[in-house]
C-alpha cells in the first residue's frame, strides 16, 4: 500500500493510494575478507532491520559466495536474495536454500552483464561528459542519513524539462548519468555497512515535485522515466528502504496510476507521498534533517 501524507491544522493524516563518497573495495566474502559471516559489533546494535541476516539468509548466502567468488561483492548477493521477484523460489525459507539461491544467481548474472554493457563499475571514478548540465536538468545528490545512517538519495524531479533533457542527452546517457549517483550511493551504503560490522545496508530516496506539470506528460517521456525505474528496480533491486515524495501535487496522482504497476507490494509499502505541509514532518519522521537538503530543493515550512 501506498502512503499518501497531507498535514491539515491537526496531525498529518494517511490515506491509501491504489557531496560525493568516497569509493569503497567491494568485499570479497561476507565480512569483506574471509568469507566469513562478521561477529556483531556495537556500531552493528544500532544497525537498520536489513543489516541483520536470518538464518536461512547465511545458508543462500554462503552457497551463493561460492559460487560467484570475486564476481560479485557479498552486498549485492544479499541484495539480490531478497528480490521480491523469488517469493515463489522460496525466499526465506532454509527448506529452499538451494533453490533461492540459484534463482537469486540468475538476476545476479543478469545484473553483472548489464553492469558490463554500460561500463557501470567504473562510474565511480569516472568523468561523464557535460555531467554538471545532466545535473542542472536533473539534480540528483547523495546528502546526509537518515536515523540508522543510512545515506540519503535526493532527486529533484519537478524541475526536468522533458523536451530540454531528452534533446540533450539520449536515453543510455541519461541512465548512465543516474546511475552514477546511485553507484555513489551504493558504495556510501557499503561504506556505513562495513562501518556496522554488517553486510547490508539500504539507502533512503527523497523525490522533490516541486514544479511538476502538465509537461511531464508526454508520452516520450513517460517512457524515459519508465525505463529509469526500471533500472532502479532491477537493477538496484533491494537498496530502497524508503521514500519520500515531497510536496506531490494532484496531478501526479495521474501519472502515479500509471507507474504504480510496476511496483511490487513491497516497494510500495515503503513510498510515502506528503503534500508540501506534510514535506518537512516525514522527513523527521524518518530521521532525515532537512537542513541536509541539497540546494534548491523544497522542504515545506511545517
């Protein structure tokens, strides 16, 4: 279910709805050396729900460690493991273990190809021609935590100028370019992850509408869009444990009846849609300061 947030005189109500880090080495086993599932530390008691492994998490894990090896970092293995995608492979269940976890392996597989047909692993350090214009068309930031320190993802998308973005960069560019904020962000989330003594750790995403309108309607440009969330999805699958979509007007309410089946019922269960009096309160909500807002994004006053 959807969460929509709108602030009145009284308390918010809900209503249902149908600075760049520092590049990580990813770990090669499950404490980043060994292999070996990591000891809890004191950072890790106050560690988000997602850090913390079920049994039947280690078991996949492990069997998928063995088999990817170096090929792929025990961060996205995990994330891959929790995919909403293998609730009918067994996800969670020690029974299935082997069944999850080759499941899991295929969506891996697909990813590492995908991750190699756009040179992705080296966006990190990579300088993405007229990056700084992508980013005056879509400001997209990694900014502050939020309460369990989780690095937060800030995306101004009412300020896209569809017909300005499109004829400026094609489609595979401008993945690219968002991508490389979400690569940032991914080795902040393994940065905080080792930091926990852990192996995951999830980001938040915080989408500002400001300035969003009727022109964000064309049908073009509701297939770029479609296919940046379907990067996110699939691509970044498991790395969003929550959202908020700040000072959302009615009109994307529309564009939400078309988005919105591309989601999962999980997915939608952690996206919050406030009002602009609404913006602020979720924000502490979540345990993100809005003093960490990057410039020119809209908060709200309450």
């Amino acid at each position: 279910q959807l969460s929509i947030i709108t602030k009145g005189a009284g308390a918010p109500s809900t209503f249902r709805m149908g600075a760049s880090p520092s590049r990580e080495t990813p770990p090669r086993g499950l404490d980043g050396i060994s292999g070996v599932l990591p000891s809890p530390s004191p950072a890790s008691l106050n560690a988000p729900p997602e850090a913390h492994l079920t049994a039947a998490e280690r078991e996949a894990l492990q069997i998928l460690q063995a088999r990817f090896g170096e090929r792929a970092s025990a961060y996205m293995l995990l994330q891959f493991l929790r995919s909403s995608d293998l609730v009918k492979h067994g996800r969670g269940d020690p029974r299935r273990a082997r069944e999850w976890a080759d499941a899991a392996a295929q969506l891996i597989e697909d990813v590492l190809k995908w991750r190699a047909e756009l040179d992705i692993d080296q966006l990190l350090d990579a300088k993405l021609d007229r990056h700084e214009l992508f980013l005056s068309m879509w400001p997209d930031v990694v900014s502050g935590t939020d309460g369990f320190g989780r690095p937060v993802h800030w995306q101004r998308l009412g300020l896209i100028d569809p017909d300005k973005i499109m004829g400026s960069f094609s489609e595979r560019d401008i993945i690219r370019h968002h991508a490389q904020s979400t690569e940032m962000c991914r080795a902040e989330c393994m940065r905080t992850a080792t930091s926990q003594g852990c192996v995951f750790v999830g980001q938040i995403e915080v989408l500002d509408l400001t300035g969003f309108g009727m022109h964000h309607f064309s049908p073009r440009f509701f297939r770029l869009i479609n296919a940046v969330i379907s990067v996110d999805l699939t691509k970044y699958d498991g790395m969003m444990q929550g959202m908020a979509v700040l000072n959302v007007p009615w009109l994307f309410a529309r564009m939400w009846g078309m988005l919105s089946p591309l989601l999962d019922e999980e997915t939608k269960a952690k996206i919050f849609l406030c009002d602009a009096r609404a913006s602020k309160a979720k924000l502490r909500e979540l345990g993100i300061n809005p003093a960490d807002a990057p410039a020119g994004f809209v908060i709200g006053s309450s």
